[in-house]
C-alpha cells in the first residue's frame, strides 16, 4: 500500500527540500513521526510502517544477510523502536528516512551479534552516537542531505554502488566485502572514498573527503 | 583543537553498523568531542537512509503489522532505562566517555604508566585505559597489529607529532614509537588492539608479560 501524498512527495524535484524555511522538514514522514510522538498515532504508524517496514525487510534480506524469519523480526523490533523513540525524532536534525536507517541499523548489528553468540552486554545504542545538538549546519543539512544523495545515487558507476549496497545494505565490513568481490582491500577503501565524492556527502559544509 | 580524526573509511565503517564493537567506541568517544566528525557521521547517515529508501520493497505479511500493533502497548514511549544490574562495559564506556576512570581496575606498569583492561570485547584482542603520568614515558614499544587510540584528557608526543584531547589515531603493524605525557596534565588515553603491543628495548622487556591483562 502506498500513500498517494507520499508519491507525490518523493516525485518532487531534486531541490524540493531546498526552498523549505529554517531546515525545518515538513516531509510527509517527519510529519508521521512527529505525529506519533505528540499524539500516539496508530494510523499514521500504520501508514509510517506501510512505507518503510518493506524498506526494512529488504535492507535485512540484502545479500541474505539474515534469514526470512529473522528479517521480519528485525522489521518488528525496528517498528517498536520508531513507536518508542519518535519523541527523540528532530525533523530539524535528520530526515525520517535517516533515523529509521539509524534504529535499523542498530537493531541489525545487535541482531548479528545475537547470531553470532558474541558474549557482549554492550548494545549498537550503547556505542552508537545520536546527534542532538543545535549546531547551525545541522539545521542546514538535514533539510536536503538526504534528498540530494538520494538523487545522485543513481548515476553512481556500478562498481561503486555495488560496494556501498554490500557497506550499508549487507551489513558487511570492508574486508569482508574486499573477499567477497575478491578485490584488496585497498581497493575497496578507495572505491568507497570515491563514491562518498561523487556523492557529495561532505560537500556543503566544506568538510574534507 | 581536534587535529587527528578518523579516517573517512572509519566514519563509514561507524555509520554502517560494521566496526567492531571496540572501535565504535573509540570513534563515538571522537565524536563527542568534534562537531566536524560528528557533521561526516550525520551525512553519511543520511546515505544509509537514501540506500534505504532506494531498496527494493520485499513486501511484508499482514501478520508482521498485526503482532507489531498488539505490542505497541507494550512498549514504553519513554527510552528504554538501563537495566542496572547488565552492561558493566556499557556503564564502562559511558564512564569513559564522561570522562571518569578514577575507579577502573588499574594496575601499574611502570611509574609513570598505569593500565587498566576493559575485558573481552568482540573484534578486539585488548581494550584499554593508559593513564600517563604528566611528562612521563611508554617505553618504546611495537605493534603487532592495528593499534587504534584516542586521547580521553591530556595529551602526548611521539616520533609523528602532539595529541591533545578528542584527538583519533591509528597505528599500524610494525609501528615503533615512545609516547610523551605533554607537561601540564596527566593523559588518560583509550586504546584498542588488534594484538598485544610489545616492549622492543631489553631492559623492558620483562614488562611484556604485564600486558597480557585480558580480562578472565
């Protein structure tokens, strides 16, 4: 099921976010968030989880990280999650899409290390660095980050893109994604260097590569 | 002024949930002190959400979404508290993050180095708190693999240049250097290694044994 407004929203230009005043986001998401936050508001979780829950199950299936099973536990323990934590949402620090990579993100590295047995009571959330701060430029840069990487994610050259899916996507480290594509690892690092370039990624804040 | 950051791979190793446990450390205790690495994380988290976005929907049984909204009244809006009597790393690291390593099990090395081991951590084989006394040394010492460490207070010298407080650095295999306490403070500095260092002056070696501090 997808929303029609939420169509509409991602058929935007490029620099929709751009012209939105003080960074503020008013994306159909943030809304849905801040909306759950305020009001506890089942059907705009509904509709939050009709979008990103499939987002979530194949970010846990990609490159057969996790078992069928086990993806859609992780989809249940990230909608938990956003229901738990949207009054910890900013939509002037971050995009909704962000956050919810950040809590899946978390909730797959503790899963991982269940799987594994790995002895540790230190949680991802425990290590992991949550951004709140009132620093000018991340005003700035949530209200288009993410959008403009979004765009130019799809004229990456595909030996890039298919380093970031198995970084972000499969959960993998450089080495292991090095043996698995059987390339050095040096090649990996620079491959991933070049992509964060052609990206952007650092670029409005004068940050070096 | 932070100077010694991260290198960009290790920033996207962070973002990507695939550093090891030790080294996130190590990377978010950086991040507590620099806004400018802290701006590279925010963005490159925002390329974990545009990968999410752009994936390709698996679609999801109806009875994921009901067992999800029969637990919302499960759960507490409010963050989760800490279980008090789990996590003595987790209370560890936040100790070591605030800045408080007064009442870590520290065992004294030489006169002016003392350590204390933070025990078994996934990915790592040693995870450790250095206090150096102000001015004092490390006896000149190699690597035998990574080496990742970063200033909790203070700062040192070595042979490539100052480290002050926040500041992130990385030694590789085969790395000899002496670490110098700057005057003006005793440093604390928080290290991760991939295998125990080793003292390379005679009259030190006898220390190596006293490196072995895993803890049991």
């Amino acid at each position: 099921m997808v929303d029609k407004q939420g169509e509409g929203a991602r058929g935007q230009p490029a620099n929709f976010a751009w012209s939105v005043p003080q960074g503020r986001r008013t994306d159909e998401w943030s809304l849905c968030v801040v909306r759950i936050a305020e009001y506890r508001d089942r059907a705009a979780f509904g509709k939050f989880f009709a979008h990103f829950a499939p987002l979530i199950k194949a970010f846990a299936l990609s490159g057969s990280s996790l078992s069928a099973a086990h993806a859609d536990e992780l989809v249940q323990e990230v909608m938990l999650k956003v229901w738990q934590k949207a009054a910890g949402f900013n939509p002037e620090k971050a995009a909704a899409s962000t956050w919810v990579y950040t809590i899946a993100r978390n909730c797959r590295t503790d899963m991982f290390r269940r799987l594994q047995k790995f002895d540790t009571q230190l949680e991802a959330e425990d290590i992991g660095f949550e951004l709140e701060s009132d620093e000018p430029t991340m005003a700035l840069h949530a209200s288009r980050g993410a959008v403009r990487v979004r765009e130019l994610l799809k004229d990456l050259p595909q030996d890039q893109a298919q380093i970031l899916a198995k970084v972000y996507m499969e959960g993998k480290s450089h080495s292991e994604t090095a043996a698995e594509l059987g390339l050095p690892l040096g090649t990996v690092k620079s491959r991933v260097r070049l992509a964060i370039q052609k990206l952007q990624v650092f670029m409005d804040a004068g940050l070096q590569q | 002024m932070i100077t010694h950051h991260p290198h960009s791979n290790t920033l996207v190793e962070f973002s990507s949930g695939t550093l090891p446990v030790a080294h996130s450390v190590c990377v978010s205790t950086h991040l507590d002190h620099c806004s400018e690495c802290r701006s590279k994380l925010a963005k490159l988290d925002d390329l974990g959400g545009a990968m999410l976005e752009n994936g390709t929907a698996e679609s999801v049984s109806s009875s994921v979404f009901d067992a999800v909204m029969l637990r919302l009244d499960e759960v507490s809006p409010e963050p989760a508290a800490n279980d008090a009597t789990a996590a003595s790393l987790s209370s560890m690291v936040k100790k070591i993050r605030s800045g408080a390593t007064a009442d870590l099990n520290w065992r004294r090395v030489t006169k002016s180095l003392r350590i204390a081991s933070l025990g078994d951590v996934p990915g790592a084989s040693e995870v450790s708190v250095y206090h150096i006394s102000e001015g004092g040394k490390i006896p000149q010492h190699n690597h035998s693999g990574t080496e990742m460490t970063l200033v909790l207070s203070g700062g040192f010298s070595d042979e490539t240049g100052i480290y002050h407080a926040g500041d992130f650095l990385v030694r590789e295999a085969g790395d000899i250097h002496a670490p110098t306490a700057l005057p003006g403070g005793d440093c604390i500095c928080l290290a991760v290694l991939e295998s125990p260092l080793k003292f390379t002056r005679w009259h030190y070696r006898w220390l190596n044994p006293l490196l072995q501090l895993r803890a049991g």
